[in-house]
C-alpha cells in the first residue's frame, strides 16, 4: 500500500497581504516561504506550529476557488481551553468551548471567511 500524507492545503484568499499578516503575526503560525516568482504569482506558506500540513495562499494560485469557501479546515490540540485563551488572546474571534461525544471544539474564521475548526480529541479507553 502506498502512504498519502497531506501536506498542504490551499486556502483561497482575497489579499495575501493580509492573509500572511493573520495567520503569521495574529495566529503565530511559522511563515514558512513567501515568494514572488513573477508579477503575477506569488506562494506563501505557513505552518501551524505541531503540524505536518501546511497551508499555502497567494496570487495567482488556487485561482478557481473563490475567496473565503474553504470550510472547516481542522487542527489537533492537547486542550481545546488552551486554544481558545491563546487565540482570544491573540485578538482572533473564536467560539465558545463546544463538548461533544466526539471531541471539545473551539471555531474560528480567517479574515475572508475560510473557517477553522479546533478540536481536543476525547479521551480513548
């Protein structure tokens, strides 16, 4: 069997500017390229810290998505509570806790509209 890892994603974005200032300097997230390879294209890409996945938005990349479309895109932490301290700190609006059987939640929005949500996994038997 051959392994599939994802790891990356495109997120379709209005302003990169923009897009690498929330998700770089307002959520943290290590920026890990951002590359002008010509006038019309340019590649971003940032990595939630703990993660193998990346993200990655721009000009002139994923240009058939419309902006703020991606929906519910997931990340994996140790504490949901934790989470939502750190990104409320960080200024993000950010869901209350949600405990469900499957996991306790915390959801976010990029400044397009691209949603997040963030999940502590429940405790296995």
């Amino acid at each position: 069997m051959v392994d599939y890892r994802i790891e990356l994603v495109f997120v379709p974005v209005a302003d990169a500017d923009r897009s690498r200032a929330f998700y770089g300097d307002t959520l943290g997230w290590p920026v890990d390229h951002d590359v002008r390879v010509s006038d019309d294209l340019r590649f971003v890409q940032v990595t939630p810290p703990g993660s193998a996945c990346s993200i990655a938005f721009g000009e002139g990349i994923g240009e058939d998505m419309a902006p703020g479309t991606l929906r519910a895109l997931q990340v994996v932490v140790a504490s949901a509570d934790e989470a939502r301290a750190d990104l409320v700190a960080r200024g993000v609006d950010v869901s209350p806790v949600e405990d469900l059987a499957w996991g306790r939640f915390v959801h976010f929005a990029d400044p397009d509209g691209n949603t997040w949500a963030v999940q502590e996994l429940p405790t296995r038997g």
